[in-house]
C-alpha cells in the first residue's frame, strides 16, 4: 500500500479541526471565535481557512481586499499569515481574486491545502484551528490523511435536515482508516432570544437535536450556541469581533476552551480487553467475565489497571459499547467477536483488534510495542501470540 506522505508541523502543538455536515450552520463563525478565544486566553493561535471554493475567513475578519504577501526563508518562498486580533491567518481568499470561481479537481484543491500548511511561517503556534468545508469531500479526507489532526469539533444546528449530514460527518472522521478523535459537538443557533426579552428563548430550528446527536454517538455536547441578534449582519460587514466580545459570546467560549484544553492536554489511551478470571483474553467476547480496561501514558507504558464487570445481555445487545466510550477507550484487543458487536464499538469510535489471545497484559505490550495488528477475520478459533520479536497479526486456525 502506498504511503501517504504527512504534512510536519513541528512548531505547532495542536491542529483543532472544525466540522459540519452541510453549510449554513454557522461552522466558520464557531471557528472564528473559538481561534479569537484561544488567542485572547493568551494562546498563540492560528486559524486556517480550508474551504477553498467558499473561503469565509476574509469576510469574517474584514479582510476581503487583502493580499498574501510571500518572504524568502532559507531560499523557499513562503506565505506571510495575515494577522489581526492576535490570530494568524491564512485563507485562499488572500491569494486569488474574490470573484475568481477556482475550477479545480480533487488533487489539485487537495495540492493547494496542503500549501497553505506546509508553505505559510507560522512561527510557534499553541492551537491552529482549521475551518474544514462542509460535507465529506476530498478535503476533509486530505487534511485527516496528511495532517496529523488531534481533533474534531462537530457543528450542527438543532434541526434535522442538518443532524442526518452530521451523522455522515461522525461516520467519515470515525472510519477506521481515518480514527480522528472527535471532540465533541457544538449545537449551534440553539435558541433565539431578543435583547428586549434575554430570558425568553424561541427554538426556532427545533430543540436539542444536537444533544440527542451527542447521546446517540457517546459524544460530549460541547456547548449550546444562541441565535445572537445582529451577529449575522456583522459577519457580513466583517465587523464580528464587535459582537464576539459580547458577555454572553464570551462565557460560551471561554467555556468552550476550557473543556477542549482539558481534553487536548490529556493525551492518554486507553485499552479495554475482555478476559476471563485467569486474565487470558476471552475468546467469546459476548460472553466474557469482565473486560481490563488499561490507561496507557504518552510514553506506551501501563499506568492503570481498571476492572470493568460484563454488563448483562450478548456483546452487542448489552450496552458495554457506550460504557466503554464514556470512559474514553478508544481501542479493543478482543479474540473471538462478531461484527455485529464490531460495528457497535466503531461507531462509538473504539476500534477493534481481532484474533488476540494469551495473557491481556502481555497482548497489551505486544501491541503496544507494533507487534500486533488487526487480522480482518470474525468468530472462529484463535492461535496465540508469541513475543519472537516479530510483528504478529491475530490469527485463525480454519
């Protein structure tokens, strides 16, 4: 298989990925305030337009008529970020006409996004927020396959047309050969209330789709955005820094910040494994007798031992998958399993290692240390493991 050659950044500590199933849901002015957050928490922020044929970061900041300008560095030329309000940006909009319709095929827009990453002097950046368009198109899918993304935020209004595109979205960024964390979602435009009446709300795009959304997909509702009154207008006129600086806009993003900072900075994985009393890895995972659960530090090493007991009910008719995705596990070293159940764990975003066998703390070290990997088969009897230096992939004997 072809590798896919990653875009280094190496003087930024985290890329934040903001996402919608379908436009008109307010995701670029959710992205722009939670960059203008960042940088006035005292973070430096970068904020990426990657919505090549619809830039909208110019607009927002009053930057239409703005043109990149290029340095020489170490003999390569190099984009210069626009900067204003302490964000460092950079958009396509600053580098071709505002008219000009750009007719571009799949690898030449994916070419172009790459550029703007790899060829702008960022300088040292604390979080760079990257306005994705929306859908799931070849862009979304070369940002996550050739910049290394920490994470997605999600954004959907309340209605419904908007929920069934985001489960598309929720689908894409959790495919296996993507595994994007997700973040979380953001309802936005939850509610509308009129600055004569502040304690009224009007639920004009229906209530809590995006909290139902969050529930379905073991996801944390990140926040709940109002409708606020002439913030539309003033994004049209560039002038939404006005009204991002509004009480109410302010507490939702500094609240916002707050729990992506508590989970960007806690960077641990962890590992559930189904085992029997003896601790081997059971080869029924539907009927094991309690599942490890292991916390794994930045440093590949155990740190925490957790005994989960097996809820009630067969694999994937119990509900061991939102249990297991409340306490962050994201991957499952299982023996026997269907793929019904395997289905399950995906979609909550677990991943699953099929055919492992032996004792779990040493199928953990194993696979920690790349020696095992995914055999692509279901329910049948498994071969162990053995620790011969060499990579091992779970096994069936037929």
């Amino acid at each position: 298989m072809h590798k896919i050659e990653k875009v280094t950044l190496p003087n930024v500590k985290y890329v934040v990925a903001v996402a919608a199933g379908k436009g008109g849901v307010g995701k670029s002015t959710v992205a722009a305030n939670l960059a203008l957050s960042f940088a006035q928490n005292g973070y430096k922020t970068a904020l990426v337009d990657a919505d090549l044929f619809g830039p909208s970061i110019p607009i927002l900041f009053g930057l239409e008529k703005e043109r990149g300008m290029i340095e020489i560095i170490d003999e390569k030329q190099m984009f210069v970020p626009v900067e204003k309000f302490g964000v460092k940006l950079m958009s396509i909009g600053f580098l071709v006409d505002s008219e000009q319709a750009l007719i571009w095929r799949g690898p030449m827009a994916a070419s172009a996004l790459l550029q703007l990453f790899s060829e702008t002097n960022w300088g040292e950046i604390d979080f760079m927020v990257v306005d994705l368009p929306p859908g799931t198109s070849d862009i979304p899918l070369t940002l996550c396959q050739q910049v290394d993304v920490d994470g997605v935020i999600i954004v959907t209004t309340p209605q419904l047309l908007s929920i069934s595109d985001v489960i598309k979205a929720i689908t894409m960024f959790r495919n296996r050969d993507l595994n994007i964390p997700l973040l979380g979602i953001v309802e936005n435009m939850s509610w509308f209330s009129p600055v004569e009446h502040p304690d009224e709300k009007y639920f004009l795009f229906g209530k809590d789709g995006g909290k139902i959304l969050a529930e379905k997909y073991c996801l944390e509702l990140l926040s709940q955005i109002p409708l606020v009154q002439g913030m539309s207008e003033a994004a049209d006129k560039g002038s939404f820094y006005n009204y991002s600086q509004s009480k109410i806009v302010q507490d939702i993003y500094r609240e916002l910040v707050s729990k992506l900072l508590t989970k960007l900075n806690s960077r641990e994985m962890k590992i559930a494994v189904p085992v029997t009393s003896n601790f081997e890895i059971d080869d029924h995972f539907g009927h094991c007798e309690f599942y490890n659960i292991y916390t794994i530090s930045d440093k590949n090493e155990i740190v925490d031992v957790e005994k989960l007991e097996s809820p009630q009910g067969c694999g994937c008719k119990s509900d061991i998958a939102s249990v297991l995705s409340q306490k962050n596990v994201s991957i499952m070293l299982a023996g026997g399993i269907g793929d019904g159940a395997i289905n399950v764990l995906n979609r909550v975003g677990i991943e699953v290692i099929r055919g492992c066998s032996g004792k779990s703390e040493d199928v953990i070290k194993l696979f920690l240390s790349g020696l095992i990997k995914d055999n692509g088969e279901s329910c049948q009897q498994h071969t162990e493991h053995h620790a011969d230096g060499k990579e091992h992939v779970c096994s069936h004997k037929n």
